[in-house]
C-alpha cells in the first residue's frame, strides 16, 4: 500500500483523508496542522508518522511536549510544511492546507518529484503558471481532489484530450441562491456559513456563499486542465449530485456523479487509478430527486464574475484578487466588514495593480502582500 502525507490534516479535507487511509491502509509519513495540536498529537499517536509540522510557531513547544514518549519528530513554520511535503519515500503528498501558504510546498514536493493530491485551489490560482510548468518539467502529476475538478478529471479517463470540446463545471449556488444584491446588504456570518449540501471548514463555506469559491475552481481548472476561459463553463446546480462534466467533439457530454461527500474525490487522488470500496455513502438515482441545471446570477455575485475576468487577464490578476478575497473574507468573518463588502474589495483591488507576469515564486508572494494590504487600506 501507499505511503503519504497529509498536509492540513486537522481540516475538514484532512479528517476525511485519514478516514479513507485508516479504510486502506494507507501509511502515513507526515502530518501537519496549523495550531490544534490536542488534534495533531490524536492523530499522531494514531498513524505513527516519522514527522508532525505544526504551522504554528507558538504552539511548537506545546506539540513537542505532547509528543515527547514518541519518536515522533516535530517541526514547524513555512520550512517544516515543506520538508512535510517533500519527504524521500512518499508515494504523494495530499496538500488540504487552507489558502496561499500552500502554494510553497506544492512546489516542495514537485520539485522532488512527489505526486501531489492538491485540494488547496490557492495553489494554482495564484501561482498556476509556475506550478504546472514546474510539473511538466518533472513530469510529476497533480491530481486534483476538488469534487469538481476530480470529477472533470474522472471524465478525461479514457478519452483524447485532443477531442474535448469543454468542460461543465457544477455550482451548488451555496445558501444565498436566488438572492438579489439587495437582498444581502445584512447578511451576517452565520447566515453565510449554511451551506445547503457541503460541510467544510470556514473559508470556503464563505467563498462558496459569494461563489469566489466557483470563481478560484475556474481558474484551477484552467490550470489543470490546460484550458481557454471560453472552454469553461459555469452551471449551478443545486443538489450537488453531478459533480461536473465535460463535452467531447461529438457532444457527448459524459459526467460524474456521486454523493456530496469529499471522501469519493480524496479516496479517487489517493489511491488513482484503482478504485475501492470507499467510507462514503452510496448514491440511489431514484431516490435522490429531481437534478436542475442553470445559468448563475453574475450580477449578483460579483466574486464569480470578477474571478473570470482575473483569468482573462491574466498575468497576476488571479493572485491578486485571491489574495483580496483572502483578507476580505478574514474580515468578514470577524465581524469587521459586511457581506458585500467582500466583493467591493475584490473587484477594487483588482483594479487597482497594473499588468505584470509573475516568473517567480517570489513575484507572486510579493504580488499577494500588496493585494493584501491594499485591500485592507480600504476598510
Ligand atoms: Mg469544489
């Protein structure tokens, strides 16, 4: 069986991810979390890694001290995830860290060649160029753990890439569908972070209330997939039952469905291209209803919409308006700015930097900083 590790393994992604290896008996090397360390240590004692990273400088100390009857090897910060992620004998490396700070150690273990299981989008939306052309390279894969971008993926098995047509990439609308603009100027957080069919950590229930979260899968799967923006296509639908599809030639469309559960999409990265018998439930067509298919509402939600046009631009605007949201939606959840204002924010500081391509990870770090800051100095 395989050997991994699991960078963010405290998240939701993560908890799941350690379900599917327990199932498998998958063996762990690494884990990482940002600050749980009661979680960490829990996890730890359980899967016997060589290395645990805690993210979180401060709570080194109080790790290592939970940890000191074990051979287990603690470390921490930036250069901790990324000997996390690039260590000799893993067979992959599933990345489910939250935002930008993933980005650094997907690079880690591409450049040791480690297959990565990537469900942190940040990764590619702001540094996609440099990640894939790094990828190409080393011909290492990435795999997407996305329930989108690994059901488009899913799709392509089989099937000459040269032929596709486009790709359908499903929405669930999130818990503000059908709502006018005016209708959120009050939303508060709790509101926003009911989501109708998914359960996931904060950041991306909110990113999924102003459909950012549709607008970062976007950009990923341009990335991944070696896309155009007009070869993308964006469809809410409700149930989250159909997981995303793509369009050959001929116009067949072919797609992949299943229940709303991250542990089909994490299992199907982890263990690809075998497929086993998996922790999730199973899905009855005839019980799960009708499935509704239509266009999103980009007046609405302007996160999407500002997103697309990041793409089109390109250069650093995919970094930038991540990176805005990013802060914005920090705020959000701390009580400092409203709903709205996550996507004034956005938009404005997209507007706001001149075209450049970055080349470096530097230049997308220093791209990130500026946008973060920029849009903060605007509330
Ligand atoms: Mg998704």
């Amino acid at each position: 069986m395989k050997t991994i590790s699991v960078l963010g393994s405290t998240g939701s992604i993560g908890i799941q991810a350690l379900e599917v290896a327990r199932m498998h008996n998958i063996k762990i090397k690494a884990l990482s979390g940002n600050k749980n360390v009661k979680l960490l240590e829990k996890q730890a004692r359980e899967f016997l890694p060589e290395y645990v990273c805690v993210y979180d400088q401060n709570s080194y100390k109080d790790l290592k001290e939970r940890l000191f009857d074990t051979d287990i090897k603690v470390i921490s910060g930036m250069d901790g995830l990324c000997k996390a992620a690039s260590l000799d004998g893993v067979d992959m490396m599933l990345n489910s860290v939250v935002g930008m700070v993933g980005l650094l150690p997907t690079l880690s273990a591409v450049e040791k060649k480690i297959p990565v299981a990537l469900a942190n989008k940040e990764t590619l939306v702001a540094g996609g160029n440099i990640v894939m052309n790094l990828a190409k390279e080393k011909n290492t894969p990435i795999i997407p753990v996305d329930s989108e971008h690994s059901a488009i993926f899913q799709c392509l098995q089989g099937n000459d890439r040269k032929d596709l047509n486009k790709i359908i990439l499903t929405a669930s609308g999130g818990p503000f569908y059908g709502k006018k603009k005016h209708e959120l100027e009050n939303v508060g957080v709790k509101d926003a972070l009911n989501h109708p069919n998914w359960n996931m950590g904060n950041k991306i229930t909110i990113d999924s209330a102003t459909l950012m979260n549709k607008g970062l899968e976007f950009i990923e799967a341009k990335w991944l997939f070696d896309l155009e923006p007009s070869q993308i296509e964006v469809v809410v639908h409700r149930q989250s039952i159909l997981h995303s599809a793509v369009e050959y030639k001929d116009f067949s469309i072919i797609a992949q469905l299943g229940m709303p559960d991250m542990k089909i999409p994490i299992q199907y990265a982890l263990l690809y291209p075998k497929r086993l018998p998996s922790p999730a439930k199973r899905l009855s067509l005839t019980e799960c209803g009708a499935l509704t298919f239509e266009k999103p509402d980009y007046a609405t939600f302007e996160c999407l919409s500002a997103c697309i046009l990041a793409i089109k631009k390109g250069g650093i605007y995919p970094c930038v308006v991540n990176a805005a949201n990013e802060a914005a939606v920090e705020q959000f959840l701390n009580g400092k700015v409203s709903f709205l204002k996550i996507s004034e924010l956005v938009i404005k500081t997209m507007e706001k930097f001149p075209y450049s391509e970055p080349n470096s990870y530097s230049d997308i770090e220093n791209a990130d900083k500026a946008a973060r800051e920029y849009a903060i100095s605007l509330i």
